[in-house]
C-alpha cells in the first residue's frame, strides 16, 4: 500500500485518536435491518420452494450462497468500521490499523462481487425456468439472450475479482505499509471504479431484461403488473449502484481522504445487495402468500370459474414434485367410489402459474364422461355425486360435479404461447 504523497499530508489537521469526529454507528443499523429483511424473505423462499412447490432450482440454490456473501459483507463492513477507522478520516485512523484495514477492503470487494453477481445470475436463471424446457419457440431469441447474459455477468465477476487479489504482485503487497521488498501494483483504484460503473449496467440489464417475459405469460393483467412492478423495484437498486459509483469516484479519484468520503459506499452497498436479493426472491413468493392469504388471489378463482360457468368454490393448488400420502389417499378414495358403478365425470382445473408449470401427465383420452346421471346410480349416490368434492392432486385441482356441460377449462398448454397442446 501507498501512503499519500507528503505534500498532501502536510496540510492534513493533527490527528485524534482519542476522540475523533465519527460518522457513527449508521452503518452497522443498516446492515443488521436491510441483512435481517433480505435474509427473511429468502427464506421464504426457500421454505415456498421445499414445502409449497415443490419445485427448488438451481436459482434457489444460487439466491442462498449469495445471502451467505452478503452477511459475510455485512460482518466486515460492520467490523472495519467500528474497529478499524472507516468512519472517520484518514489522518484520525492510526497506522498500526492500515493493514487489517486493506485486509478488511479487499474481503469486501470480494464479497460484493460475489454477492451480486450471484444475485444476478439467480434472477436470470429464474427467468429461465420461465420458460420451461429446452429453447425451442417463439422465446428461443429471448432464452438466447438470457443466456448471454449471465455468461456477461460471470465473466465480469471474475475478471474483476482476480484483479482484486492478484493488482499487486506479491499479493501481501496491496496491505503491506510501505513494503521494503520489491513489488509492483496496479492502479487499483481506477479498476474499482470501472467495476463500479460496469456493475450499474449489468443491474440495469438484470432489472429490464425480465420485463418483456412476464408481460407475455398467460396470466391477467393485474397479476402481471404486479409481477412486473416487483422487478420495477430493481430500480432503487440501481439508482444505489449509481450512488455507489459516484462515491468510489470521490473516495479513491478526487480525493485522499478515502475512509470519511467513501463511508457511504459501504452504506449505499448494504442497501443495493440486499434489495436485490429481495427482488430476485420476491416473485417466488406468490404461492406462499396465495397458500396462506388466498383472498388476495380471488380475482384469479373467479377467472377459472367464470371459465367453467360455474359459480362452486375452487382451490389454488401448487405444483409438487409428488403427491403426499393424504392427496393419494383422497383421490384412490373419489376413484373407488365413482368405479364401483361406471365412470365418473372428473373436472380437472389446470393452475397454470409462470414458475410452476410443468407438462400434464394426463391426456384427453383419460377424461371420463360428462354426466353423473348417466352413471345409474342410486339417488343418494346421485346426490352426493353432485356434491362439489376437491381432491388435491399435485398442480391440478379435481372436482367432481353434477353438471353435464363439457369440459372447457382444462387445457394442457403451458402460460407462454410458444407451446402448443400435448
């Protein structure tokens, strides 16, 4: 490490290690708040993943290590500066601290780095999975391009952490007051900044790129907006990517005094990392709140039902990689019972979510016919036939009704209409 020139030194004001003026402890609130509510709703995510859907991925996986980094940066950010003089100028910071100090700096380039870039690449796989299998269709560009970009975002992070670690050689070198030994070092502080500003792209990217995607599943309006208002919310992260940038210009290229100018950095950093990790996890949360607060949600029912001509109750039901041991249960049940004279009229209502679809296993020759009075069954079986039953099924939702209206609602087509029927 370089310490400033002696020209600029000389007119620094005498140090005060005693008491010196302090930005406080601001920083380590807003770590513990923003490090608390991302950490909250990841795992809400998770929870959504593993119990409700069904249907965890690689972009779970990939939203969990970038929570770890980011309270890996919380922590450091925390320690270096209650301990170790980030909040105060430079000439009140000790040199005995200096350092642990760029120990301290280069663990959280790294750490926001990967935190990021992982909160990215989670979003983009998300996008992703969107679009079901393969990238055949009409998203085929789209799935291209969704690609593309998370090979962009990578390889900026990994550029930019091997010139983190490896801008001086020997390494020990960039934390090193003034080494007596022979080295080199790059101009660290004009790769921060390029990182910085390149980091503002790569967010605006992650934050628009989704957009066009959701407006084109097959899903109201309303829900659609709202979806697409969640990723809006990426703004305020890039708007705190740009704040960020403008600070590691001040801190490390207009000015010495690196610790007081550039505290806000590490404050504009917390916010930006952890809402991003809120966006990414955010619209992963719609079966958790449809599960457990489904009145918000009833526009949707309506929709089905409406679809049906009918006004009985249904149920938002979620995708599951298998049927638990109450739902087979149920319906081996509903089946005996319509089988021990002839065949049932089974209505089976898709739910066709953006993140949970999956292809029918059924087909259209597996429907039974339309009329429970053509069953010949008793009048007491007759009626509790045309009782509304719901048997839970994994994503679909089976009804037994006493209509004799075809079957219009069911459809095996999947939310994107690059798909056709199985």
């Amino acid at each position: 490490m370089q310490l400033p020139p002696a020209s600029v030194m000389a007119h620094w004001p005498t140090p005060n290690y005693i008491d010196p003026l302090s930005r406080g402890g601001a920083l380590l609130v807003v770590n513990i708040v923003f490090t608390s509510l991302s950490f909250l709703v990841v795992c809400m995510r998770i929870y959504t993943r593993l119990r409700i859907t069904g249907s965890v991925g690689l972009d779970d996986a990939t939203i969990i290590v970038s929570m770890l980094f980011a309270i890996a940066m919380a922590v450091v950010t925390s320690l270096a500066s209650a301990q170790y003089g980030w909040n105060r100028h430079i000439w009140d910071v000790p040199l005995e601290w200096i350092p642990t100090s760029e120990k301290l700096n280069m663990m959280f380039q790294v750490f926001f780095s990967f935190a990021s870039t992982l909160t990215k690449l989670s979003l983009l796989w998300f996008c992703r999975r969107l679009l079901g299998a393969g990238i055949k269709g009409a998203f085929r560009s789209f799935n291209l391009c969704l690609i593309a970009a998370m090979f962009v975002v990578a390889a900026m992070c990994i550029t930019f952490v091997c010139m983190t670690i490896f801008q001086c050689n020997p390494v020990r070198a960039f934390w090193d007051l003034e080494p007596s030994y022979p080295y080199h070092c790059l101009n660290g502080n004009n790769d921060v900044f390029a990182a910085s500003v390149v980091n503002i792209f790569t967010d605006l990217l992650c934050t628009v790129l989704p957009m066009p995607l959701i407006w084109r599943l097959k899903l109201p309006v309303r829900q659609r907006v709202a979806v697409i208002s969640i990723f809006g919310v990426g703004i305020v992260v890039n708007v705190a990517g740009a704040i960020r940038t403008a600070f590691v210009y001040k801190s490390l290229i207009a000015s010495y005094d690196s610790t007081w100018v550039g505290w806000p950095i590490f404050l504009a950093a917390a916010i930006e990392i952890n809402l991003g990790l809120i966006c990414a996890s955010a619209p992963a949360l719609r079966p958790l709140v449809a599960h457990f607060v489904p009145r918000l949600f009833q526009s949707t029912r309506n929709l089905a039902s409406s679809s049906l001509g009918q006004s009985g109750r249904t149920q938002k039901l979620w995708r599951s990689t298998g049927l638990s041991k109450d739902s087979r249960s149920r319906l081996s049940s509903a089946q005996q019972h319509a089988s021990s004279d002839g065949p049932e009229r089974v209505e089976i209502l898709r739910t066709i979510e953006m993140e949970t679809w999956t292809q029918s296993r059924n087909s259209q020759h597996e429907m039974l016919p339309a009329s429970s009075k053509a069953l010949g069954l008793p009048d007491h079986d007759q009626k509790h036939m045309e009782s509304r039953c719901d048997v839970r099924v994994g994503e679909d939702e089976v009804r037994s009704s006493g209509s004799s209206s075809p079957l219009e609602f069911f459809t095996h087509d999947s939310p994107f209409e690059d798909r056709g029927p199985l």
